[in-house]
C-alpha cells in the first residue's frame, strides 16, 4: 500500500491499516480495499453530520478530520441507512456492499476489542447483505486451445508462455508478475508463487509449461539487456511487466481469436485451469486447493459444480443406467 494513502487518514484508521499490515499480514492488495471501504465510510459520515458543504463532489471529501467520535457514535440502525445510502445514491451492487459491511465489522471491531478507542462495537450484529453463489466464467476446452493457437504479437513466445502459464497453472495475476528466475526450478520442473498474504506455495509444471518457459527465457528475453534481471516476464522496456500489461495481453489475444465477447479476464482463465483439471484431469478438489492457493476447500468446491459433462458421466455410471423397462403387452 503506498504511504501517501495514510496522508488522509485520521490517525485511527492509520492504525487500524497499519495493523491489518504488520499484525494480521493483509497484503497491500488487500490493505488499499480495506483504506478504500472505510474511506466511503467517514465520507458517509461527513456528509450525515452535514460537514460539508451541498454539493461536495464525492471525491473532494476529506476524511483526515472526521473525529471519532462520529464513529463512536454510529449505531446499528445507522448502518442499515448507511447500507442504504451505498444501494441507492452509490449504485454499489450486493457482492460490493456485503465487502463494505465486512469491512466496517472488522473495523469497529478493531477499534473496540484491540485498540479499545471505543467503548462498545454496535457492528457487531450486522448482518452482511446475501449475496447469491455465482458459477465462474471460463473457457472451454476447444476455446482455449483456440486462445493459444491465436496467439501473435511481438513478443509472440512471451505472451504465448504467460497465457499458457494462466490455463495450465491457474495462477493469480499478482502472482504471475511477480514471478522472478529464481522460482523457476528446471531440474525440479517447479515455480514459486507467492500468494495472498505472501503465502508461499510450490507448483509442479507439465511439458508444455517447461518447453514454453525455456523457450521464452533462453531464446526470446532480453537477458542481457534487462533492466530487472531478476523479472521473468518483462515488458517492451526490458523491466518488471506490470498487470496491467498482462491484462491487455489477454484482452488482445481473446479478441484475435474472436472470443472477446464471453466476459474472460486473466482471472477467468484461472478459473479456466481449475475447471479443465477438475474435468478433464480428475484432479481432487483438496489436491486443486493446494494448486490454486485456496485458503478454504470451500473455495475449491465451486469448481465441483462447473462441468455439466461430469454430471453426465456420473448418471450414465450408475449400475442401473442400461435396465430396460418391461412393457405389457396391450389387452386385446
């Protein structure tokens, strides 16, 4: 998260970022959302306590000199008007303010039980908006050799190898980028990522992924010239591709190969590896949790419902799928 965030924070949110950081080990991703929620939070209230003036641009609202005492004095039935507020004048969907309501829990409880600036944690009974389970978008398999068969670019062994890496691995974006060569491990056919929380884990790599990474990092990356040396993937100015880059790559390549309509996004493609390897591959969903860095089985589980084709296999296996059923024979 960077530093200037804090320069807008009154010094109760600080700590509380702060501690979601050092304490809780949140990774900056994660921080800066937790900063963003509680920021529309104090600007709510800003604007509940009449503070500024009508009219206020949303974005020009300060939250450096919101007193506690505001906070404090917020209770559960203002939460519910607040939740309206974000429905109806924000626009925020259910899935956006279920996140805001959790992060306004973790907050107060925060404030009341570790920094104990307040005296009672009045978020402690409200209830996060339902939000319905929504299956994952994702690739087909004739569709993702169809994205790897379409690939053309400049830097075609790149984009080429990172694309593969998505629908074979299932990495997160963050993870990708962050990729360096001394995770590559070519006598153990390994990578080390590094996920949420920097939680370090292993992947074991298949041929296609090792012939498209040596290719890429023997003949095609500018290893002489680099200005990371340690980066894996680099961009046209020979530094650390960014995610943004990576995300234009995939959009460019979805659309070279006419998919550019079906809503996919590098993280799609994620959801594609998980859905390929649990239907094609019969992997198990606890062996699945582990490679895609799932901090729950119940995460890994929705990919258990994906496959339409299984269901098909698992009726069809049933002993009694083949019975004939005996017809009588009419009455004359």
């Amino acid at each position: 998260m960077k530093q200037e965030y804090y320069d807008d924070c009154p010094y109760y949110l600080e700590d509380f970022l702060t501690n979601m950081r050092l304490i809780r080990n949140r990774a900056d991703r994660t921080e800066e959302a937790y900063y963003i929620d509680i920021r529309t939070f104090l600007r709510y209230l800003r604007i509940k306590h009449r503070d500024v003036p009508a009219g206020t641009e949303w974005g020009d609202i300060k939250i450096a000199d919101v007193p506690l005492e505001y906070v404090e004095n917020f209770n559960l039935n203002d939460a519910h008007v607040y939740l309206r507020f974000l429905k109806d004048k924000r626009g925020n969907e259910t899935a956006t303010r279920a996140r805001k309501c959790s992060a306004l829990k973790q907050f107060y409880n925060y404030l009341h039980k570790k920094a104990k600036l307040i005296e009672n944690d009045p978020m402690v009974d409200l209830e996060l908006p339902t939000v319905k389970n929504k299956l994952p978008k994702f690739l087909s398999l004739e569709d993702s050799n169809k994205l790897l068969d379409s690939i053309d670019s400049r830097f075609k062994a790149r984009d080429y190898c990172i694309i593969l890496l998505f629908l074979n691995c299932g990495m997160r974006l963050s993870e990708l980028v962050a990729l360096d060569l001394a995770d590559y491990s070519r006598d153990n056919r390994t990578l080390r990522l590094f996920g949420k929380g920097s939680k370090e884990r292993i992947i074991y790599l298949n041929d296609a992924c090792i012939e498209a990474l040596n290719d890429y990092i023997d003949n095609n990356r500018p290893n002489e010239t680099a200005v990371d040396r340690s980066a894996i993937f680099l961009s046209a100015n020979k530094t650390r591709i960014n995610k943004r880059r990576v995300q234009q790559i995939v959009e460019e390549n979805l659309a070279r190969a006419g998919l550019s309509n079906l809503g996919i996004t590098t993280h799609k493609l994620r959801h594609t590896a998980a859905t390929l390897m649990y239907q094609y591959g019969g992997v198990d969903t606890l062996v699945l949790k582990e490679q895609l860095g799932h901090k729950s089985v119940g995460t890994t589980e929705i990919y258990t419902h994906l496959s339409s084709e299984n269901l098909r296999k698992a009726a069809e296996a049933n002993p009694l799928s083949g019975r004939k059923s005996k017809k009588k024979k009419s009455a004359e």
